[in-house]
C-alpha cells in the first residue's frame, strides 16, 4: 500500500474538521465577538508558525495592506489577541478535542 501524501491543506481541513465537533461553552451573546474557530487556528498558527509576535504582526499586517497570512494561509477573519485567544481556550476541555 502506498503511503498516505499530506498536504497542509488536507491537514487544514482534518483540523477543521475537528473544530467543528468542539462545543462553544460560552453564553450565547451580542458580546461574542470570536468564533471559536478563529481562536483556536489562531492559536495554532502562532505555534506552527514558531514566533511569539506572531499574531501581533499579523495585525499589523492587516491594517498596513488589508491582508494578513492567518487569513490567507489559516483562513480566520477576525484574529483575537492573545488573552482573548487563552479567555476562549481556557473553557475547552482537554477531552473535547478529538480529531480523530
């Protein structure tokens, strides 16, 4: 059997895919201003990218050109900053994520 070929969007969307089955423990309101797939590929890009100013240049990015890679390449919309990121991911049970 030949070996299964990866391509980072195939992984992407494995990764999605998985999101998709993680509840949003948070009160529905007009104040949820972040999807929770946008926190967490957010969160994600900032480690597979390796840099801790990561989604900060990303901002700045965007405001400079309109664009930004966590859009292009992660296709998130809106990029919350970090303690947003860790206020969201904080109510997520371990044993939630399964993308398997």
């Amino acid at each position: 059997m030949p070996p299964t070929i990866l391509a980072f969007s195939v992984f992407l969307d494995f990764l999605r895919e998985g999101i998709k089955k993680i509840n949003d423990p948070r009160s529905k309101s007009n104040a949820t201003k972040f999807k929770i797939d946008e926190a967490i590929l957010s969160a994600f890009s900032m480690f597979f990218m390796q840099s801790q100013s990561f989604l900060e240049y990303q901002r700045q990015m965007q405001s400079r050109s309109g664009k930004d890679n966590v859009q292009s390449i992660f296709g998130v919309d809106k990029i919350p900053c970090d303690p947003q990121i860790r206020n969201i991911l904080d109510l997520i049970s371990a044993n939630s994520v399964n993308v398997v």
